[in-house]
C-alpha cells in the first residue's frame, strides 16, 4: 500500500504540473488539446487538472484511498462521454485525428472503472460525520453542475466567454462528471467523502478567481451574468472549503 501511495502522490505532483502548463498556455501542453482553443478556456483545463491533482495528492498522502471511488466515478462519467463525442467526431466529420482521442479517453474509463470496484471495497479510515452545511451545499453543487454541463453539452453560451462548440461539449461531460464526484459524497455522508472535493473545488477557485476577477475589465455584455454568477460560485465554494479545511476544528486538516 505504501508503493501505491507513493504512486498516487507522484500522479497528483505529474497532473498539478500538467494544469500549470495549461493556465500558462506552454506549447507542450496546449498541443495535447484535439483543437486550437483560447487563453480563457486553456485556463479552465488547467484548472480542473489542478483539482485532481489535490485530491491525488491528499490521497496519497493521508493514504485514505476509501476516497477513492468519488473521484474514479467522475473521471469514468468524463472519460466515458469524451471518447464516445471523440468517436462520434472522427466518423461524422471525418477528423480522424480525434480517433486517437476517443481510445485515449477510452482507456481513462477503463481504468477508472477499476479503481472504481477496487476501492468502493475499502473502509474509511476517519468515521468524522459531514457537516450538515457541507451536504446541503453539495446538493446545490450537483444540480448547477447537472443544469450547467447540460446547457454546455448542447452548447447553450454560459460561460463567460465564447467556447469553441466542441469544447463547450467537453466542457459539459467535465461537468457532468463532477456533480458525480459531489452525489457521491451525498450518497456516502463522511468527512472524508467531502474532503477531497473541497480541496478540488478549492485548488479550482484559487485558480480561476484572479483572472476572472480581472476579466470584468474587457467581459462582453452578453456574458456579464454569467461571470457574476460564475464568481459567486468561486467564492462561496472557496469559503466553504477554507472554513471546513483550516477554520474549523472538528474538520480542518490534520484534525
């Protein structure tokens, strides 16, 4: 088990770099990308390979891989939903550049699917209940995300920023497969199925709030509710995660 925790910790170190690479735009990761995107949504792929990279490092760290299933169901909901839009792309639309993508994601679900049934044998190790505000907000967090992915997949504008059509579909399933990662927690109420999450979400607001607090110099009319209410997200998620994670003393980190 240590050799596994050591593996998942270097994991979380491999996705944290690969998400910087992304926010800072460096060639070596933007030419992973299937297509050409902008600055904005190049960030918010980095952004969400950031909060994996929390919940990895956390993981291997504590060595509480009974939190593991949450994760492996959002990546298996993502990747599963990828490589079918990847597939459906290169036969439709003869790109078949995008083959290489759909068994890419392919193989991502294959293997979340086994870490899925391995570690949803495992007890939790902390029998700390989650907090009542935690569950509550997590159920405000699975119906955004289920409405929003929704409204992406079938490329309705929410974001604070015109999407590439293909990305917004993509965007969606990332969406999808995280209000999975939330209805777990639900499903399963222990603080240590609400830690991880909270230490994605938080990894994810840090960042993101900086530029889009910046980004209401120059945001386009059309898009100035949606970054409003993308930011009251940021920061009330933010602020949850930082009380029950440093604040609080029944849950804080190392409690």
């Amino acid at each position: 088990m240590r050799a596994l925790r050591y593996a998942t910790f270097l994991a979380g170190l491999a996705f944290l770099a690969l998400g910087l690479a992304f926010a800072f735009q460096l060639p070596a990761a933007t030419s992973l990308w299937p297509w050409p995107d902008g600055p904005l949504s190049y960030l918010f792929i980095g952004s969400i390979f950031v909060a994996i990279s929390a919940a990895a490092l956390w993981i291997g760290w504590t060595g509480e891989f009974a939190a593991l299933p949450a994760g492996a169901l959002n990546v298996l909901v993502t990747s599963s939903m990828c490589s079918f839009y990847f597939g459906h792309l290169a036969g439709r639309d003869g790109r078949p550049e995008l083959q290489a993508f759909a068994v890419g994601a392919l193989l991502a679900a294959l293997a979340s699917a086994a870490a899925f049934v391995w570690s949803r044998r495992l007890s939790l190790n902390d029998a700390r209940p989650m907090p009542s505000p935690v569950r509550a907000s997590f159920w405000v967090f699975v119906v955004a995300l289920v409405l929003g992915g929704a409204a992406l997949i079938v490329r309705a504008p929410i974001f604070p920023w015109q999407l590439n059509p293909d990305s917004s579909v993509i965007f969606g399933a990332i969406f999808l497969g995280d209000a999975m990662y939330f209805l777990w927690g639900l499903l399963h109420p222990r603080w240590h199925n609400a830690a991880g999450q909270l230490l994605s979400f938080l990894a994810y607001d840090l960042m993101l709030i900086v530029p889009f607090l910046l980004l209401f110099r120059n945001v386009a009319p059309g898009h100035m509710l949606s970054l409003v209410l993308y930011v009251i997200v940021l920061i009330f998620s933010g602020a949850l995660a930082v009380y029950y994670l440093i604040l609080d003393p029944a849950t804080r980190l190392g409690a």
